[in-house]
C-alpha cells in the first residue's frame, strides 16, 4: 500500500512515497520555486500518478510535516475537521511555515478526496521538557496569556536519531543521550530513556546554537538596542531579517552560510571564516556541556544532519578538550565517519559518540502508519 509523505515549505514541497508492504522508498523528490500552491500539486499528483498502478486513489494515507503543533498537540494526529481549524488557530505561533502545512493538507484533499492524513509535529518530541526546562524567566501571567514558552523544533529528527541511538546504543530505559541536529538550522537536545528533557530551540527556532543564517543565543537587550528609536531605529522586519538570515555563519563571516565554504576559507587563511567556526563550536561545546550536567552524566551523543553528519573538523573541535569529562574521539573513525552511520568513540570512551544520517520522512511515514493502524 502507497503512504505518501509531504513537507511543505514557502516554496518548496517534498514528498516520499513509500511502499507500505514492502517498506521501502518508491520515490522521492522535490518541487522548489513553488509559488502556485494548487498548480504545484497538479504536478506532484500527475508525477505520482505515474508510480501508482491503481492510480492516485490507491494511497493509504498521507502524512504531513507541521511544524507547530502548540500546546494541543503532542502527538501525531489524523487530521479531521476539528484539527485542521486547530491548526489554523496555532498559525500565528509558527507564520512562516504553518501556513504551508495546512495549504498542503487542503490540497491534497482537493486531489485525493477522502484520503487519511495525518499531521506530525516538529514540536511533539519536545512536549516531554519538565516545567523548568520550557519557561522564560519573565512574569508568568503574561507567558500564558501570550503562549511564550520553549517549544523546541527539528523534534522528528531529534526522535528519529535518538530511537536509533536507543536500537544501536542498547543502554535500556534510562540510556542519557544529547543529539545534535546541525544543519542550516542547529539545535541539541537532551534525550533521557527516549524522552526529550531540554532542547536549545525555544519559542521560535531563533534561540539556542549559531546557525547558517541565525544568531541562535543572544542577550535580549541586543533586539531592544536595534529597534531603539535614539539607536540603530530598524523596524521590526529589519530586526527579524537581521537575526533569522544575516546573522549566524553568514553574518560572521560575512560572505557564506555553508561550513563547506568556510572550512576551505579557513584553509586559505580567512581570519573571519576561522573565528565563524571557532564560535560555532564553541556554542555547541557549552550546550554539550551543560545537557552533560542536565542529565547528571552522558552514554551517548549524537551528531546528525548536513554538518553532523559530513564535518568531521566540527565535531572534533567541539569535542575537543572534553576528554576528562568522558568524550573521547577516535579521531580515525571520526575522519572516516562522513555521511554515513558510524561509531566515532574511542574504545576508552565512557560517553558512546555516534554518527547517524537523519531520516525526518521514515518518521513521518512510520507514525502515519502507527496513527492509522490506532484509527483503523
Ligand atoms: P537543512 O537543515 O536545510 O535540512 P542540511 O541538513 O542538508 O540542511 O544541512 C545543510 C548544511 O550542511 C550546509 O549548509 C552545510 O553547511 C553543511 N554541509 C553539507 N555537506 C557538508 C560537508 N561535506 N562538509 C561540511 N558541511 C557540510
């Protein structure tokens, strides 16, 4: 049976169909540049139709990526009337992707009528963080009144490497893990027992580590100063352009976002590259840090997605000088360990350092199949 699985962005959809007998991957593929949402789907469904012998019908049910699920919904959900305008009220928390989520969802039930789907939340995993993990220290009242909380993203990659650590680390029920998700956008989490304790991204995915083209942590007074009328006086959407795709790697270095290109910069002497990825992993070194002392010690880390997965450099130069505290490369297997799955420890090592390539669409197909196995 054909389970489709779609990730709709501002301007991109991707899908993955898979075949549900034999559980593999039938194809997968990617409509960017994507303006007409409706005319996009045409296409997609048309692509489709030519892989599906009993026609578009036959799908058993699409599962959707959703970004923001709020405070409703902590677990993947058939999508019914009900939720969708649930959904629709949650928008305002998530605007730039939402939106595309639920414009996915209309869609493919203007195509496929009466198909299931169903919505999985990049905030889920992290519906787990105790109460001291998701508030910001300002009053309470207003916090509720306005939804202001940590929610923590990227949680279908943060679940997917972290069940796999738990298969391949085999440390039972209380296994502590930290995964690092570094991609365009960066985030870690402190996994306990397969449950999310602490995450870095909070109310938005701003906060937390530098990223490709966001700043990650930064004292709050720093926004107050640029949108100080006597100061720098930017409107709100220079402040936001400014921190969400000028800062990060790219506004540090001042010409890329891409680690590829500053680690060969670096290479030719780039004093800004050098000290864009000093304080990249600098960062990541002070979040494994303090996720070591969250979780009262450490069995397993986790590196994952585009820079995880594929820099070696980086994750050496994070780890580096955390030997007594248990992290110990082997820095043969680390070298060696690119874009595939691999333990990166020593055998000394008391703290299990993996390498797992993210696979945020097995997921979604994997709870779709387990959300309507429940509804069927
Ligand atoms: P997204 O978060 O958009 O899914 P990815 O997980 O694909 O992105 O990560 C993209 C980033 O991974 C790139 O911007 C680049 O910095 C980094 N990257 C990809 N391949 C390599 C590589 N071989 N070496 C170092 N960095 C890499």
């Amino acid at each position: 049976m054909p389970v489709l699985v779609l990730n709709c962005g501002s301007s991109s959809i991707k899908y993955t169909l898979f075949d549900s007998e034999r559980d593999e991957v039938v194809r997968h593929g990617l409509l960017d540049r994507v303006t007409q949402y409706f005319a996009a789907f045409e296409e997609l469904f048309n692509t489709l139709e030519s892989f599906l012998p009993e026609g578009l019908g036959s799908i058993r049910a699409v599962g959707h990526r959703v970004v923001h699920g709020g405070d409703r919904f902590v677990a993947s959900r058939v999508v019914d009337d009900d939720v969708l305008s649930a959904l629709k009220e949650i928008s305002p928390l998530a605007p730039l992707h939402n939106p595309h989520n639920i414009r996915g969802i209309e869609c493919t039930a203007d195509h496929i009528p009466d198909v299931l789907q169903v919505a999985v939340f990049d905030t889920a995993f992290h519906a787990t963080l105790p109460e001291r993990a998701r508030h910001y220290a300002i009053p309470l009242q207003i916090s509720e009144l306005l939804g202001i909380r940590r929610y923590g993203f990227h949680g279908i990659s943060h679940q997917y490497v972290s069940r796999r650590a738990l298969s391949l680390a085999g440390g039972g029920e209380d296994l502590r893990m930290i995964t690092c998700h570094l991609g365009n956008g960066c985030s870690v989490s402190a996994v306990r027992g397969g449950r999310c304790v602490e995450t870095s991204m909070g109310f938005t995915p701003l906060e937390g580590l530098v990223m490709g083209t966001r700043c990650g942590d930064l004292d709050p007074a720093v926004v107050l100063q640029l949108l100080d009328p006597k100061g720098a006086d930017l409107s709100w959407d220079e402040v936001y352009g400014l921190l969400n795709h000028q800062s990060g790697l790219l506004g540090l270095s001042g010409y890329s976002s891409d680690v590829r290109d500053l680690l060969s910069a670096r290479e030719e002497g780039d004093a800004n590259a050098s000290l864009a990825l000093e304080i990249f992993t600098y960062r990541l070194k002070k979040y494994i840090g303090s996720y070591h002392a969250v979780l009262g010690g450490t069995d397993a880390l986790v590196f994952t997605a585009g820079i995880g997965e594929n820099a070696p450099a980086i994750r050496m130069e994070a780890l580096a000088g955390m030997e007594e505290m248990g992290f110990v490369l082997d820095p043969k297997a680390n070298e060696a360990t690119v874009g595939t799955e691999g333990e990166i420890s020593d055998p000394v090592s008391p703290v299990r350092i993996l390498v797992i390539p993210t696979d945020e669409d097995r997921l979604i197909y994997e709870e779709t199949l387990r959300v309507i196995g429940q509804n069927s």
